[in-house]
C-alpha cells in the first residue's frame, strides 16, 4: 500500500498556523483540524477557524497540552491539520502544468537529500522561483514529513511532487521527452559562466547533504555546474545551493538560444 493512501492512520499532519493557512487556501481535501481552545490564541487562528468554516471543516477544539501530544514537530502553533487528499502528483502532471501555463517546464530532482527541513527549504525555494515540480527517490532521501512540511512554509502544499524508484530511469525518461539535465556538483563549471536555453524543458538535480549527486547520476547528465566559493568552508547547506543556483538558471543566467 502506498503512504499516501486514504487510511485514516496515515492521514498527513499539517502544522503550524502558516502552513496551515497555506493549506486551507490550497483548496486541499481536508479530513479534520484539531486546535486550542484558549481564547488568546490571536488572528491567525481566528482566520484558520473562520477558512475552516467557509469550507464546512470539522474543528476539534482540545487544550494546547493535547495538541503536542499529537505534533509530530512539537512546534504545533496550537493548530494540526490532518489531509485526507495525500496523493502525490507524476511527471506529466508536472508537465502539464507547465503548459496550462504556457511555461517550458522546469522540474528539480533530489538525489537522496535526507534532512527533511533541507527538503522543505528547497521546496520553497522551487515555489518561489515557479518550478513546476520536485521528483525524489523512494529510499535515502527525507519524507514529505509534518517537518518538511513546516520548514518549506506552506510550499509543499502548493508544488507537485513525486516519488520515484529509480533517480536515473526517471532522467532516461525526461531525456526522452528533451529535457536537458544539469546537476550541480563542486566539480561542475562555473555556474556564472554557464548559460542554458530556456525554450529546452529542465531538470536541475542536486545531491545528498554528505555525498553530492552520484556518480552515475553525474555520468547521466547532460551538464554539470558548481557555484564558485572562495571562503575556508568547502560546501554550501544543499538547500541554500538549490536557491542560488535556481537563482541563476531562473532569473538571471537566462541564453534565449
């Protein structure tokens, strides 16, 4: 059975008031919402009672002592949304929102990235920068977790992600749809002088936290980039090197071919 199936026991926690607001404006199928029931809590949960109205969301209404209990992050906010709409998306539905968009697709592989607040800090990097999807791999690599959840701020509920089993079957497969793929890596060129087409669809793919993007990923890839460093410390935290280098293929080191 798949984690993201429709048994009650694996509904998927949301916590923490933004992420939760987030979801509730997301338009997500919600199964219930447990929150405080002190009467100082402030506007934020205010509007998420109010939201939660609007769309006939059954509130439960315990102290905050029984909410932790029920965290997974222990940094609830006093508020817990549980989803009963856990499916991921695929590729082609990435796709495809590219081109309802009328945007080429831009997609982010993760190769067994494995903190899951890494995981939520480069999905909200990706949602800021209007990436259409993130792919990760079912083994190695962080879940999509109440901790990533938080730590991307809301953005896991606005971006599509998928599952894969095998990182290298899913690039054989984007290469066969024209994807270009660029992996970041500290011996890549330099980013600054690398220039990509952005009429071509692509998938940038970053590395584990210790180990980079494997060597038969880097074998498989089309380009590979570094971003220039010139302090005592070798490496960047992998999802502060995701946001520079989106930064650089998105905004600014655009080649119009």
């Amino acid at each position: 059975m798949s984690r993201f199936s429709r048994n009650k026991s694996t509904l998927r926690q949301i916590e923490g008031r933004h992420s939760v607001i987030e979801t509730l404006l997301s338009q997500k199928k919600v199964s219930h919402i447990d929150i405080s029931n002190s009467s100082d809590e402030g506007n934020e949960i205010q509007k998420i009672i109010a939201l939660a109205k609007e769309s006939n969301i059954n509130l439960n209404f315990l102290d905050k002592k029984n909410i932790e209990k029920k965290s997974a992050t222990k940094k609830s906010q006093g508020v817990i949304l549980y989803l009963d709409d856990n499916h991921q998306s695929s590729i082609e539905d990435m796709i495809f929102l590219a081109d309802k968009k009328k945007e080429v697709p831009f997609l982010i592989i993760l190769d067994r990235v494995q903190d899951p607040h890494n995981l939520g800090a480069i999905a909200r990097s990706a949602e800021v920068f209007g990436i259409h999807g993130i792919i990760v791999p079912s083994k190695e690599s962080a879940k999509i977790s109440p901790g990533a959840i938080r730590a991307s701020s809301g953005a896991l509920e606005h971006i599509n992600f998928t599952i894969v089993n095998s990182i290298n079957k899913s690039i054989n497969y984007l290469k066969k749809l024209n994807f270009q793929i660029i992996s970041l890596d500290m011996e890549g060129k330099d980013i600054n002088n690398f220039k990509i087409d952005k009429l071509i669809p692509t998938a940038l793919i970053v590395g584990s936290e210790h180990n980079g993007v494997s060597k038969t990923i880097i074998e498989n890839s089309d380009y590979i980039v570094s971003i220039p460093m010139k302090g005592e410390i070798s490496s960047l935290n992998v999802s502060v090197a995701t946001g520079i280098t989106l930064y650089e293929l998105c905004a600014k080191n655009i080649h119009n071919g």
